[in-house]
C-alpha cells in the first residue's frame, strides 16, 4: 500500500481507477471537474482501459451511465449541485430501473443565490431517489468508498446507484495523505463485473431493461422492491466493510462514532465538517467534558437501529444540519428526532444549521453548542433551533445591502 | 501543529508553494493537509492557500484561522480588505512579505502584532513576480527549523513535474537559494496548539429576524454598484498611453475594452481608468498606432511614484 497526497477529488478519481470502470459518460461542473479531468488523463495516456464520452448535459450523462450499467459494464459518473438537480428526473429513473453504477457527488449549495462552496442540499434532493448515499469525511475514505461502493451496487440483493459524497473545497481541492489501495488487493476485494446472474447485453438475447409499467398495483410492487433492496443495504453495507477491513485493515461502518462510549453529551452531523467536530470533541474532553461525535456514514438507507443504539441513554445529541428544508429545517436532525420518537431514555435534541454554502463553524462555536446542549439536557427543555450566525455576519450583510439599495424592514423578532 | 497560510496573486505559485511545503512535511513524515481558496479563478486575482502540519492526525479542516506564519508572495495586497491577509494575525506569528518596504514601516502601516520579516524584491527570484511565490516557500521551508534541504528538494521535483524543464529549475534554484540565505535568521516558525474549550470567547450569535418584502431576495436594486470594487488591484501588467503617438481616432481603445474602464475626454484623447483596468491589454493591441505601451505593474507605480 503506498502512501500518497492526494486531493478528495484526486482519491475519488484513483478510487474508479482502481474500480476499473469500463465507462465514464462525463459533464463539467465545479468542484468536481477535476475528477474527470484526471480520470480522461489516466485514459489518453493509457493507463485506464476506458471509454469516456462527454455528453451534452448531466440528464444525459445519468441516462447513460446507467444504460451501461444494466447491460453489464461498469461505470462511473460524476457531478455536484445544479448538475445533479439537472440530472435528476433520470436519477430517479435509473434507479428504478435497478442500475447498478456509482455516482461521485461533490457537494456544493445550490442557486440561488450561488455559491461554490459546499453544503447538503444537494445530495438531500436525492434522499428519495432509491439511490444508495455513502458520506466522506477523509480523502482516505472518498477512494476505499470508491471501491466498497461499486461491490454494494452490484451485489444482487442490493442493484441500486450509490452515491459517494464528498464536500467540495472542504474535500475536493484539500490534500491530505491517503493509502492507495494496492492494486491487485484492489482486485482481490471488487470482482469483475458482471457476475455470472447479472443481465449482460448480447445481441442475440435481446432484453427490454426499463420497460414501462401502468397501473398502480404492478407499480407499488416495483417501487417497494427498491424500498426493501435500500433496506438490504445496510447490512450488505457492513458485511462488506468487514471484508474490506480484512483486506485493507482500515475499518468502515453505517457510523463512525468518535469517542461516543461514554459520552454524555455527543454532536451529530455528516461530511468533511465532522472532523471538525473531532478536534472540538478532543478539546472539550481536555476540559474535562464527556463528549463524543457520531457521524453516519451511510444515509440512505437510513442507520436507523444504529443510530438508536449510539445514542441511548445520552443527556443530549446536537444535530448540526449542513442543509435546511425550508418550512421544517435541518433534515437530520427531523429524521433522527423520527427514528428516537418513542424510544425510552432517547436523548434531549438540539438542532443547529450551520455551514451552508461553505460557511465555516469556528471552534468556538463547537464549544457553545456543547455549551448550550448542557443547558437545555439540565432542564429537559430543547432549545429552539439555532443558525450559526453571528452579529458580525449581520453587520457585513447589511453592508453589501447598503451597496444593493435593499434594506429589508424587520418584521418583528423570530427564527 | 503547523498552520501556515500563503496570500498572493492568481499567477504567482501560491497554490504550488503551498504543496510544495505540504509535500515537503510529507517527505518528513508528517501528517499533511494543503488546499488552495479561490474566488475569482483569474490571473491577477487575489486567492491564498494553506498547509496544516501535524506529527499527529489533523482534524481541523478548512480556513485556517489562527496561523502560526502568513507568507504574502505579494505586497501590494497587503491593504485589500478583501484579501483578509492579516485575519488571525498574533503575537507570536511570522509574517512574512516580498517586499522593498522595511519591515518596521509594514508593522506601522498595519499595526501588525507578529514579527515580520521582508524578503526585497528586486532579489527574491531576480524580479520576477512569477518567482516570488517560489522565494517564499525556500524561505518558509528553512524558517520552521524542521524540514530538510533533501525534503525541499524532492517536494520541488515532485511538484514542478508538469513545468518544462527550464521553469522547473529556475523555480527550484529560487526556493532553494531563499533557503540557504535564511540560515542566517534566527527566527523560528513556532508550531500551536489547537484552541482551548476552557477559555474561548462565545460566538455571538444573532437570532436571524424575519424581514419583509423583495429586498430579501439576491438582488442588486442600486445602479453601477461594480464600480466599488476596484479591480484595478489585479492588475499584473499596465497599459500606459504615449499621447504623442495617439491620433485620437476617438474609438478603437475605449470600445474594445471589456472592462468599460476607457473613456475619451472631450479633446478625444482616451482615459484609462486605473482603479478598474484589470490590464488585459486588449486595448494594447487593438491599437493601430501602437501607442499603448505595457509595464508591469511594480515598475509602472514605482515610476509614477505611487509607491512610497
């Protein structure tokens, strides 16, 4: 295994590397360019046996990665943000059409107004598409995803996209050390595809994949079908990581959970910002805090009975929520609240919305939510939710609104 | 843990100085994470880089907030306020800037509370401002007291791989000539500590109030508000107008330029507006009387005195 420094958007490319893709249909868009630039290199020069063709838009490029998919080829795909919302009345589709491939996702917020920076509303528009979602917070874990995701989509209970998400700047364009899977170890763990069951296109045996269907009773079977192929996910998920770790030795699960044993209190949240919550978890224990961090690594299907287990019996959870569904909020921590309702001794939950569309989460404010989460678990009383945001901020819009002509009139005082 | 940020000019090797100093610590064994932050993708603009150094794993991610040594390849930026460049700025940071200017007038100017060091330069990479990003990394390499000459030295061949081979030497030979000269400093970056959960300062947050009406769209309702952005400040190369050899056909100049930063007086001489000419120099060769002339911007505002 060789030691290396690499971006998150040079480990994903080294990831479908690895992966051997036998086809990459690509369209630009920042911050994951990159990843298709290196993957196109690695092809002109020969070194990846692959067919790349740019096509003429994100709808398209899903349409054909998964058209390879169901006959029998392996392929890779890659977008972020307006790109994925573009493409996504054929995610949906492909999916449905139970299409084996990995999608990369590079997060980054969506317009408007725009921003090239990352938050999860993005990938969250893709919640309920059937596609399998698989969170990075490391460059190391975007290429080992890479490789874990590919046997996922194509194990036989499962036949569904995965997505592997990783956050723009905060991953994409960061270079950190990475072991690169060797090779044939590489091989050893991600069989060819496809295996000898799986539909393989011969032009002799024609086959209709995709085929319409009316009616509302042969619809609901399909569609539960996916529902219950996401279920199976999840333990096909940790079955797998436990032969990666075997091979590998580095050990992957639905949760990463980071000093959680005996804490008391513990932060929730996903991506790359979550190992900010690490270095404030190890600053907070320095003061004497019982702390942890636990951090899904698989969304979709959801790790429900996991995430019930990490957290029973805590005084109280802060869900810091990188998105926001407008008219209900922060979209974690609405589904973990859902997956604890009823639970004896669930924690107290607080919610946060922070970092959207790049907007840093200082230290400091990891501090104050500890803060503020002993507060309201001593009173039993959750505190109302909370967007990172300071006054300072507040100044420097009303700055910018000065220059625009748009002072707004406050209308009254809420959230 | 090391935390060092780079502040320069899309152009100037900030993003290549940056990894050449993260592979440099990676050389050493050191767990390593450099990233580039840009906004603007264009030469001219500004955008800075960083590196985090740690012998154990790093877990802080993203800007770095309190650094250790800010390195500004250059020196013009300094007042932007755009460019953040002093943001963090303690007692105990190095601040490092190509610059002609002694160091006491910048930490003056400035009221800078760290150290600063000045590299001149009309040394640092014979005067090339493409080489002044290179000069500092030789430099800042040497300044931490724990890399190697050996380790510098492979991070620049593994780094300038895609130059040819002409640039990649003479880049190389400015790093490391920046590092030999500093052995004769005593000053030593000094690596910190992560913040303290027992003696922070609260944010102080703000609970968001619900406001009315369109002005809470993204929108720009105020007419010709570009003209508070002084893009001037990215201008590597200036267009500067021999009068005398303008035959004031009163169009050429003014139309082509994309910036909309050249008028004609009433004598029907054209006037370039310098807080906002990004210097592209599409005027310079539309011009058919070659009256347009290009200067660097350095040499340019040391001529017309601008720089003090």
């Amino acid at each position: 295994m060789q030691r290396e420094l690499l971006t998150g958007n040079g480990a994903a490319a080294w990831g479908a590397r690895l992966a051997r893709i036998e086809y990459l249909p690509a369209f630009p868009i920042t911050p994951q360019t990159e990843i298709i630039e290196t993957l196109s290199q690695w092809i002109d020069s020969g070194e990846m046996d692959c067919r790349m063709v740019t096509m003429d838009s994100e709808h398209s490029m899903i349409t054909a990665a998964g058209a390879a998919a169901v006959t029998g080829v392996r392929a890779c795909t890659a977008t972020s943000s307006q790109g994925l919302l573009h493409g996504m009345e054929m995610l949906y589709t492909v999916a449905g059409w139970r299409a084996p491939f990995v999608l990369i996702n590079v997060s980054r917020g969506l317009a408007a107004p725009i921003t090239l920076e990352p938050d999860h509303n993005d990938i969250l528009s893709a919640r309920d598409s059937s596609c399998i979602q698989l969170h990075c917070s490391t460059c190391q874990e975007v290429v080992d995803h890479m490789l874990i995701a590919f046997r996922l989509a194509e194990s036989e209970e499962v036949r569904l996209p995965v997505i592997v998400n990783l956050d723009g700047f905060y991953l994409s364009f960061t270079r950190e050390v990475v072991q690169l899977p060797d090779p044939q170890a590489a091989d050893a763990f991600l069989p060819p595809y496809p295996s000898s069951s799986s539909l393989r296109f011969r032009a002799h045996e024609p086959v209709s994949a995709g085929v319409a269907v009316l009616g509302g009773s042969t619809y609901s079977y399909f569609r539960y079908q996916a529902h219950l192929a996401s279920l199976q996910a999840l333990p096909r998920y940790e079955k797998i990581c436990l032969d990666f770790a075997n091979i590998f030795g580095r050990e992957y699960g639905p949760l990463e959970e980071y000093r959680n044993e005996d804490a008391q209190y513990v932060f929730v949240m996903i991506g790359s910002y979550a190992t900010k919550a690490k270095q404030a978890v190890d600053s907070l224990r320095e003061a004497g805090w019982k702390i942890g961090l636990v951090r899904p690594r698989m969304l979709r299907p959801y790790p429900e009975a996991p995430l019930c287990a990490a957290l029973q019996g805590k005084k109280g959870v802060a869900v810091i929520d990188q998105n926001i569904s407008m008219g209900k909020g922060g979209i974690l921590y609405t589904e973990l609240k859902s997956a604890l309702y009823g639970h004896p001794g669930a924690p107290l939950l607080a919610s946060f919305i922070g970092g959207l569309g790049g907007r840093d989460i200082k230290e400091e404010e990891f501090f104050e939510m500890a803060t503020v989460l002993k507060q309201a678990s001593a009173t039993a009383t959750p505190p109302p939710p909370r967007l990172l945001y300071t006054e300072e901020e507040m100044r420097e819009m009303r700055a910018l609104q000065t220059i625009a002509g748009a002072i707004p009139t406050v209308q009254g005082e809420s959230r | 843990m090391y935390r060092i940020r780079f502040h320069g000019r899309g152009g100037q090797g900030v993003k290549t100085a940056s990894r050449i100093l993260g592979r440099a610590f990676f050389k050493e064994g050191y767990d390593v994470q450099d990233a580039p932050r840009y906004g603007a993708e264009r030469r001219g603009a500004p955008i800075f880089a960083y590196v985090r150094a740690s012998r154990t794993p790093i877990h802080e991610r993203g800007i770095i907030q309190r650094p250790d040594c800010i390195v500004v390849v250059d020196d013009t930026l300094m007042p932007v306020p755009a460019a953040a460049i002093l943001q963090g700025c303690e007692q105990k940071t190095l601040v490092l800037i190509i610059s002609d200017l002694p160091a006491e007038k910048w930490t003056h100017r400035l009221q800078i509370q760290g150290k600063v060091l000045c590299l001149p330069k009309s040394v640092a990479g014979k005067g090339s401002p493409l080489l002044w990003g290179m000069a500092c990394v030789g430099a800042v390499t040497r300044l931490l007291g724990v890399l190697s000459r050996e380790a510098l030295t492979d991070a620049l061949r593994q780094e300038l791989v895609t130059l040819d081979s002409a640039a990649a030497e003479q880049s190389s030979s400015t790093a490391l000539q920046y590092f030999d000269k500093m052995a004769a400093t005593q000053i030593v970056i000094q690596e910190s500590s992560p913040a303290a959960a027992t003696t922070y300062t609260s944010p102080r947050w703000l609970d968001m109030p619900m406001e009315i009406g369109p002005q809470t769209a993204p929108a720009i309702y105020a007419g010709a508000t570009s003209e508070k952005l002084a893009t001037g400040l990215w201008r590597t190369q200036r267009p500067i107008i021999d009068y005398t050899v303008c035959n004031r056909c009163w169009w050429l100049c003014s139309t082509f330029c994309p910036e909309g930063a050249i008028h004609v007086d009433s004598e029907g001489f054209p006037q370039i507006d310098y807080t906002h000419c990004k210097g592209c120099l599409v005027c310079l060769v539309q011009c058919p009387t070659h009256a347009i002339q290009a200067l660097p911007e350095q040499e340019a505002s040391r001529l017309s005195g601008e720089e003090k």
